[in-house]
C-alpha cells in the first residue's frame, strides 16, 4: 500500500490541483471572471424571498361545469332528447332524460364531440356520467378532465406569475413547477416581498358591464368605490383579455394617477358598439368582483383607447397597469409557505458560519498535532486538501450554499479526520507485532481500508437520503455533508497515504513512532 | 491499547439504556415534542428593534386576536423572536403584523426573518420527514444485513433506535425545538452513530475469526478496547466542531447543533454500550461468521 508509481502519484495530484483550484474561482472579481463559476449563495445567506404558491382548482372546476350547461342543452334539443329537472350542484350536473342509450350514443361519440371531448393524451373523455336511477344521471369531470384542468390552469398561472414578476423587475427569479399544484418562487435579494405577494394574490379578473338602473333578473349587487350599492348587470360586455397594453398615467385636469388602456381589434369593436348604444348609462368597471369605478359613458368611444380611474395612488396606478398588462390569473393564488430573510441577517450567519468554521477547523487541526505528531501534520494536510477538494467541488457543481451546508462543511471537518485517525490507530497496533515498519503501515492501510468505507458509506446514505427528501437549506446540508465523505476518502486514502509512503520510506532506518 | 472491562458493566449500562429508553418514549408520547412551525404551521417573525420590551411587542399583537402568541428575546440584545399559530391567510396576515409591530413600537423595526407555513404544507413537511427518517433506518439495517450477518444487522438498528429516540426525549424533556434542522440533524446522528458501530463490529467479525476459543463477551471487550482510541479520537474532533458551530454558529444554527452533539454522545455510548452486547444475546460466535463464509463461497 506504499508503494505508488510515478504516473499514480502524477494523477492523484493533478485530480487534487484541478479541483482545489476551482476553491479560488470564488474569490475572483465580478467584472474579470476567468471562469463563470462559483458556488450560489442561498436565501438564508444573501437574503431574499421564497414563496410556495398554490393553485385552487376547485373554483375554476364549478365555473367549467356551468360553462357545459349550455352546450348539453342544446345537444339535448339538437337530437331530441327530452330533458328535465336540470340541476346545477357544486363539481356536477344532475338532469332527467328520455333516451339515455342516445345520449350515451352521443355523448361518448369522439368525432367532433364538442360537448364531451375525447383527451388523446389520457385516453379518456374530459367529461362522464353515471346513472342515479331509471332516467336520472349526473354528469361530471372525468379524472382526467380535472387533471387537465388544473395542468392548464397551473401552466398559465406560472405563465403570470413570471410575467408580473419580470415586470417588477427584481433580479435572477427562480419560477417553478412543484408538484401539481404548486409553483415556486425565489426572489434572491428581495427585503420585502409584500408588494410581489400582493401583486401575485389577485387573480385581476377585468371586466365591463352595464349599470342597470333596477334589480331585473341577470343583475347583481355590487358596492362602488364611493359605497352606492349599485346593480350590475351579468353580462359582460368586454373583458381583460381584450387589452393589450395599460400604463400609469396622470390625468392632466386634477393630476389624478389613472390607468390607460389600450384595446385589441375585437375588443375596440365591443367597447365601441356597447359604449355607442348606452351613451348617458353608467359603465362598472369591475375587477376581481370588485368596482373600481362606474362612469357615465358620454359619448361613444371607438378609439380602442380608455381610462380608468378610481381615486388611485401613483403606486396603485402602477400596480393595476401591470396587472392589466400582465393579464388574470386563472384562479387565485395563495401563499402556502413563506420564508423570507433580510440581507443584514444573511451576512450575520454568514460572518458566524465562517467564524465557527475557522475556529472549529483550528482546534481540530490543533488536537491533531497534538495527538499525532507529524502523522497529525499529515491528517491536517489531508484535511486542507479536502476542504479545498470539497469547496472545489460545490463550486464546479455550482451549488447552492446555506447556513445548515456551512455547518456541514464544519462537520466534515470533525469526520473527516476519522479516516486518518482509522489508519493510524491499525498502524499502531500493527506496529506492536510488527518488526517491519514498511510492513506494519503497509498491512494498516489494507486492513482499514474496509472499516473506512464502511464506515463512510453508512454517513453517505444518510446524506443521500436527506437530500431526497430535503427542502432549501437542508438540501444545502446534504450536499456539503455527502460531497465532504467523498473528498474525504479521497484525501485519506490517497493523498495522505502518499504522503505517509514518502515520511516512512525516508525514514526506513529510524525507529518511527506514530 | 487500552484495556478496560467493559463487558462487566454491559448489564448495568443496558439497564439504564432500557430505562432512558422507556423514559423518552413516555415523555415523547405524553409530554410531546416541541414542534416549530415547520411541522406545526404557523408564522415565526425575527426582528430587531432597540428600545423596546418582549411584553411591549406582546402587548402590540394581543390586540390582533391571533391565537397564541410567544415573543421571546432570540440571541443579541434587541433581537426578538415572534411565533404566531393563527393560520389565517398569509397574505394578509403577515402585512397587518407588520404595520401594526412599526406603528406602535415606539423605535425603527428591523424584519431580518418572516417565515410562514400552511397547514397543508406543515403536515406535508412532517410526513416527508418521518419517512426521511424511517428510510435512512431501512437503509442502514439493509447495509449492515448486506456486509455482515443479520444479528449485527439487528444489533446496529436497536442501538440507532436507542439514539434517536433518546435524542428525541431530551428534546422532549428541555421543550426543545422540533423543526426542519432537528430532523437533518437526527439523520446525521444516524449516520454518525452507525458509522461508530460499524468499526467495532468489523473489529468483532475479525477477532471472531482470529480466536475461536473466547466467547462474544471476551471478543466484544477486546474489540472495543481495540478501537477504544479511535472512538474517543473521533468523538472528540466532531464535538470541537459541533461546539464550534453551538458557540459561535449564530441562533439559527444552536437548536441542530444541539441535537448533534447529544446525537454523537450517546451514538458513542450505544457502539459500545448497546450493539456490542446485543450480539451476546444473539449467541453469536465463531461460526455465525464461518457459515455466512461458507454460504457465500460454496
């Protein structure tokens, strides 16, 4: 186990240089890299906000299947089908037919289905029904029409969500998919994440609709921005989709900030005919449910172009263009889990993880020598060899660095030294039935070489299973503590063995003590 | 080497591994664990603010109607720690115990931490970490079957058992808190603990094979006296690092440390204490090693 050959020695070092003196990549300038690589600082280091988003389905679920109602009835009459007793409750629609074998017929028929589509993808319908009793069904989202549903709603809410956060323009967002009903976002460097929070927790549902001067059927009430209650009628005559641009802008008049929009062909010509044939009624604008204003149309507006105002602060102003522009959420978004931390308190446990690390890598350093003597300078070069290897290898990884990996890097360095401690421990007790010194490092090292992989491997697991299971900062753990094991076999097993191998053959006359 | 009988207090040390054992778990199931808000839900706020008084800022969210309130002084002077349980929206809620903190504190509030969890996420988050757990002890027990024979297998996950379940009464016993780091922790400790276990047991398989003639006990003092240097030599390097981070690695990272250091003392304790003499009661001698040897290579 001493004996090395040249190219052996060559390729130990060259693997330890090449990924030690990536270590340094970390130091360079910002504006002078040689190499764009270094380790990622986490939230809890350099501040910043994570945010854990949930879609809720459930909502958008209940308008879809109104949204069906219509249709069935008119494939129902189309074919002449008799219906009655038509029910809408919660997730599922509940009807009395004449001819159920027609309908199935038609309702599971996949050319052209417009009511029920077939989903190539799931093989399945997005719809289906069961039998209550003899001509009563209930109609209902399939499995896989809700999962489609909510893919779509979850792919277009990210779609939003990175939209509105662009337009903020914080730096470097992470925006992703976890999970079916979730979306993650990391704002590295944000103090205060509330004004993104709010920006993300309105859905922005715009819509137009007429003020109606009684309380007819197809109206509702609704509260003004002023507090008249006033009613509004369902129906929509043009909606946020049909806007393409919004800004902030101040009315010249009373510097009042307003919001101005401006509207595609199709909504132009919705506005325009709907603003032409009610001139002296009242417009709702209304969003999320709730008025913003209700103006009176004075005359008709053909332009594409509008403003919207509604006792707005500049800040308001800007916040509702850039909802406007972004466009609505498909279903409301809501903060599951938050954690946010300020940059002075990331550069304090920065400050204290690198202080703690210090102290701890000298006093382990210090034990050594003291128990060891030149084989504890040994261990000792074998340990900055691994915190080198180990910083190395997080940095051509470029991973990400948290307080709790810290505290793993801090731990490697109690371990690490084990592996050497193993060794020279065995060799001791080689060295008493031994007459040969050669002979005595030489069967140490063979016959640890199995209780230190064992040994390690049993800490690796752990580390690999926290990483699996981890979330943030603990993952950062897991990849310090696990990546640490590996540099640590290497530095025990070959650096400081070659190193060994040079102080024992130079030495092969003298009495040697370990 | 050292030469220490060990095998004579094994009985002692069991009795009292068995008592701390059953302690912890009657503390655990009738005292409970101190879960923060990662298993719990809940909103933890840290501040910094001169001039003012945890029964000040007490005083402040009282009025808010948000359920139990603990506010308690969180390492440098000025620095408060905030644990709401009122799961309200957090949109909402978080903004309303902001404002309220910097109006009515009469001082400048300084938010350095805000974290928030869900109810569903909480749950979540102790599910995935009951089964990280679990799973590291399968995987451990899977290991050790696999490199040795199946009563060390047995011996390594009782002695685990022992560790993380006292680590865990302590935590119970001091209402220490249970959260995100405590569980990163107890799987290092079983990572750490087996680790120990493992170079005694290799040292017992080998002298197993060396002398025929001594029983488990003989066999099982002589290979923990033999490794009895390492051990401590080990311990002792992790816990300067461990009292490193517990001194000076800041508040975040006190409680993990905490369990850390507990972990490795008693991990220490129970390779020596609690695997090694199980093989006693296993039987287990020279030729539970030969018949593995013989299965192995027909």
């Amino acid at each position: 186990m001493l004996n090395f050959s040249k190219i052996n020695v060559l390729i130990i070092y060259l693997l330890f240089l090449f990924i030690a003196v990536f270590t340094f990549l970390n130091f360079q300038d910002e504006d002078d890299q040689l190499i764009n690589k270094k380790i990622n600082l986490g939230l809890d280091l350099q501040g910043g906000s994570y945010l854990l988003l949930e879609i809720n389905s459930d909502s958008l679920v209940k308008e879809k299947i109104q949204s069906k109602v219509i249709p069935i009835k008119k494939l129902l009459k189309d074919n002449e089908i008799n219906y009655n007793n038509f029910k809408i409750n919660e997730n599922s629609l509940f009807l009395s037919i004449d001819n159920i074998k027609k309908f199935d017929l038609l309702f599971n028929s996949r050319k052209d289905n417009v009511v029920n589509p077939y989903i190539d993808n799931y093989r399945s319908y997005e719809l289906e029904y069961k039998k209550i009793n003899n001509n009563q069904i209930e109609i209902f989202f399939s499995k896989f029409g809700l999962l489609t549903i909510n893919n779509s709603a979850l792919k277009q809410s990210i779609e939003i969500v990175r939209r509105r956060i662009d337009d903020v323009g914080t730096k470097e967002p992470t925006i992703l998919q976890r999970g079916e009903k979730r979306i993650l976002v990391e704002l590295p460097g944000l103090k205060d994440p509330e004004r993104i929070k709010a920006l993300l927790g309105k859905t922005a549902q715009l819509n137009f609709r007429l003020v109606s001067d009684n309380n007819e059927f197809g109206t509702e009430e609704l509260i003004s921005e002023v507090g008249e209650k006033l009613n509004i009628s369902k129906r929509i005559i043009m909606s946020g989709e049909n806007l393409v641009d919004a800004q902030p802008s101040i009315q010249n008049q009373n510097n009042e900030p307003t919001v101005s929009f401006t509207l595609d062909r199709l909504g132009a010509q919705k506005f325009g005919r709907a603003t032409t044939d009610n001139v002296g009624k009242r417009l709702a604008i209304v969003l999320d449910g709730e008025i913003v204003s209700a103006p009176n149309i004075n005359e008709p507006i053909t332009s594409g172009n509008g403003m919207i105002s509604g006792n707005f602060t500049f800040q308001e102003a800007t916040d509702l263009a850039l909802l406007l522009r972004s466009g609505a959420l498909p279903t409301p978004l809501i903060v599951v889990e938050e954690r946010t931390v300020g940059p002075d308190l990331g550069e304090d446990s920065i400050k204290s993880g690198v202080i703690s690390l210090i102290v701890g890598f000298i006093l382990v350093i210090l034990f050594m020598l003291y128990k060891y003597k030149i084989f504890g300078l040994i261990a000792n070069t074998a340990l900055i060899a691994n915190l080198l290897m180990l910083i190395g290898m997080l940095t051509i990884l470029e991973a990400t660095l948290t307080l709790p990996g810290i505290a793993g890097i801090i731990l490697t360095v109690g371990m690490a030294v084990d592996a050497n401690v193993l060794i020279f421990e065995r060799i001791r007790e080689e060295l008493k039935t031994e007459k040969s010194i050669i002979h005595a490092f030489d069967s140490g090292y063979t016959r640890a070489k199995i209780t230190v992989l064992d040994a390690n491997i049993t800490t690796l697991i752990a580390a690999i299973i926290l990483f699996a299971f981890g979330s943030g900062p603990v993952k950062g753990f897991a990849i310090t503590l696990g990546i640490g094991i590996i540099t640590t076999l290497f530095t025990a097993y070959f650096l400081a063995r070659h190193l060994t191998s040079v102080v024992v053959l130079n030495n092969k006359d003298k009495e040697i003590s370990i | 080497m050292t030469n220490y009988n060990f095998s004579s207090k094994f009985k002692h040390a069991n009795i009292l591994s068995v008592t701390l054992f059953f302690i912890s778990i009657i503390l655990i199931t009738f005292k409970g664990l101190n879960y923060g808000i990662d298993f719990k839900g809940g909103t933890l706020i840290e501040l910094r603010s001169n001039n003012t008084e945890a029964s000040l800022i007490r005083d402040v969210l009282k009025n808010m109607n948000l359920g139990d309130i603990n506010v308690k002084k969180f390492g440098k002077e000025g620095d408060f720690l905030i644990k709401v349980e009122q799961k309200e929206d957090n949109n909402k809620l978080i903004p309303k115990i902001k404002k309220n903190l910097s109006d009515n504190l009469n001082s400048d509030v300084n938010f350095r931490r805000v974290e928030n969890v869900g109810p569903k996420v909480s749950a979540e988050l102790l599910q995935s970490g009951i089964i990280a757990i679990s799973l590291s002890l399968t995987a451990m027990l899977f290991y050790i079957w696999v490199r040795f024979e199946w009563q060390f297998s047995i011996g390594s996950i009782v002695a685990l058992f022992h560790d993380v379940i006292i680590t865990l009464g302590i935590f119970s016993l001091l209402s220490l808190e249970i959260n995100l780091s405590i569980i990163a922790a107890v799987l290092t400790i079983v990572g750490y603990s087996m680790n120990d276990t493992v170079v005694i047991y290799d040292r017992i398989r080998e002298n197993l094979g060396k002398f025929h003639k001594l029983d488990i006990s003989d066999i099982a003092n002589l290979s923990i006296n033999e490794t009895l240097a390492r051990t401590i030599i080990t311990s002792i390097t992790t816990l300067l690092a461990l009292f490193s981070i517990y001194i000076l690695g800041g508040e975040i990272l006190r409680g993990f440390s905490f369990a850390m250091i507990l972990g490795v003392i008693i991990g220490t304790y129970s390779s020596i204490f609690v695997a090694s003499p199980i093989l006693k009661y296993f039987k287990v001698s020279y030729k539970t090693i030969e018949k593995e040897e013989e299965k192995i290579v027909p």
